[in-house]
C-alpha cells in the first residue's frame, strides 16, 4: 500500500529550431548541459560528474529511441526543464533529498513528457499498459531491481494497492482509502539514505539466507494485507496498529540482514513519538530520509510537531496526491 504524496517533478518540453538540445535540472543542484541524438544519447562538452548526475535522463531518452517499440519517437532537438526541487530540503550543506520517490516522479514524468511532444499520447490512455511499459524502462535502469511501486504511485496518484504476481508481470493496482480518523505526521530524519545500496545488501542477504529471508517477507506481506482490509473496512485503529506492526517487522528485517533500515535516526524519532503514545515507521527504504508518524489522536499532534523540531528533526507538510500524472500541451 503506498501514498501518493504532495510533491512533484515537473518536466516541460519545447522544440529548438537548431542547434544542440539542451536540459536544464532543477533539484539538489541546477545546471544545464547539452546532447546530440545520433542513434543514441551523446553529450557535448560535459563534464563526468554532469553526465553521471544525467545516467536517468539519458536512460529514459536512450529507451525511447532504441526500442523497437519506439523507433517512430525518434526526437528532433529539443530543450527540456526538469524540476525535483520539490523533493529536496534546504540543509547546511545545500538542499538534502527527502528520499519521497523523486527519480521515479521523474522517470513518470520525463517519459510521459516525451511520448506526447512526438505525439504519440495516446499511449498514456491506458494507464495499466503504460505503467508496464515505464517499468521495464526503471528495472534496466536499476539492474532488474525495484517493485515499480514507487512508479505506480507517481502515475496513478492517491492511495493504492500494489501487487506483483509471482512472474514478475504486469503490476495489480487498485485505489483504497485511508481510514477516517488518523492523523499523520512526516518528519525527515536529517540523513539522506540511498535506497539502491540498501536493495544491493539486501539481495545479498537474500542469496545467503534465502529461508530466512522468505519467511520475514511473507510476514511483511501478510501484515500489509491487514493493514490494507483495515482501510478498506474504514477501521482507523485496526490499521495504525498494522502500521505497527509492520514498523516492528522491517526492524527484525534490518537486524537479520543487516541494512540500517531503522537508523539510529528513526530509533531516535521512535522513541520521541512513543513516549506520547504514537505509532513510528520509517518510509520507503528506510535507513534515513523520512519516517511516518500515525496516530488516532489529534490532540497529540501540536506536541508531537514541537518535540520533533526541538529535538533537531523537522516536519515536513505533506498530504495525499488525488491526481497523479498531470499533462498539459500548450501552442507556443
């Protein structure tokens, strides 16, 4: 079950007359850089740093222009924005990522942005054949990794149920809705965690404790469920309990395979919200970046939000994502 959340990679595309194309990046750090399409992807005068910042970028357009699929995509210059800065908070050191899904809003975006300046839109119709479609372009990028969860949430919005079935094919989604009567708050942990190196250690544990790790899978995916027949029941306490629950499994997780994904961060922030009688998980893959604090009291939200900022730790506004995908084509 994931949320779609108030954050967004905006992603606009205009033709260049002549000349090289051009990206101009908006996140962590702005910067611009140019490419030729020769059959492929081809960067000029950039530096390695810049091009390995842009590996996403030129995947999904690498994608595009060799897939058989898509050959007719084959782009004219171009100038494309790309704008995550929603996904970053300002930090000493610049701006830190907030670990919210940013390069799968983007791989959505970018890639739906492409299909529709070649005109060829009606791909996004149907949603379920797109998310397929898009998915095979992340797991290459990712080395066959990733669930596509992330993705689906980007471009269906709202809150949804996610399954894979057990060839790996083409992803189940269905809408769900929160129970009434539970109040959320999100706090970012101040450490950035990088979810590809947490996937890396885990398929590693994986491959030495295959037993092991199926039985705490299964554990996770039956708590899931739960927690998924309590929202759909409208059952508010039923549900922060699964959330419990579920928080507990992916600590036994983390200790068993030895990824920090309750980093000494959430145990921190798990703990401030504990003692008011709040339930703490960490987000996504954990080990840094956001958490999530569930509760069926809304009287113990102002205090909750005044410890965490005391405590050096910061509440970030987010709420749910009803639309998902948003396109818009304009006559310039």
């Amino acid at each position: 079950m994931v949320m779609a959340v108030n954050r967004r990679a905006e992603v606009k595309i205009t033709p260049v007359v002549k000349g090289l194309s051009r990206v101009d990046a908006l996140g962590a750090d702005t910067e611009s850089a140019h490419f030729m399409l020769d059959g492929g992807v081809r960067w000029h005068h950039t530096s390695r740093q810049t091009r390995e910042r842009m590996r996403l970028v030129t995947h999904i357009m690498q994608f595009f222009i060799s897939n058989e699929n898509c050959r007719r995509l084959c782009l004219p210059s171009f100038h494309v924005r790309l704008d995550t800065s929603g996904f970053f908070h300002p930090s000493e050191c610049g701006r830190s990522k907030l670990g919210l899904g940013s390069s799968a809003a983007l791989t959505i975006a970018l890639a739906s942005a492409l299909v529709i300046f070649r005109g060829a839109e009606e791909a996004l119709t149907d949603k379920h054949a797109w998310l397929a479609r898009v998915l095979v372009l992340h797991r290459n990028f990712q080395d066959g990794s990733g669930s596509g969860l992330d993705l689906a949430a980007s471009l269906y919005g709202n809150v949804i149920r996610y399954a894979l079935d057990s060839s790996r094919g083409a992803p189940d989604v269905r809408f769900v809705h929160l129970p009434r009567g539970i109040e959320t708050v999100f706090i970012w942990s101040g450490r950035p965690a990088s979810t590809s190196q947490f996937l890396k250690r885990l398929h590693s544990w994986q491959l030495q404790q295959p037993g092991r790790c199926d039985t705490v899978m299964q554990e996770m995916a039956a708590i899931a469920d739960m927690g998924i027949v309590a929202a759909e029941e409208h059952n508010a306490a039923a549900f922060v309990d699964a959330v419990q629950l579920y928080g507990a499994a992916l600590k036994r997780l983390g200790e068993e395979s030895t990824v920090d994904i309750f980093s000494p961060e959430h145990r921190h922030i798990e703990k401030l919200v504990a003692s008011l009688g709040v339930t703490y998980k960490p987000c996504g893959a954990g080990g840094g970046d956001t958490g999530m604090a569930i509760t069926t009291d809304p009287e113990v939200i102002p205090l909750l939000s005044r410890r965490i900022e005391t405590a050096g730790y910061h509440v970030i506004p987010l709420q749910v994502d009803k639309t998902g995908l948003k396109t818009q084509t304009t006559m310039e």
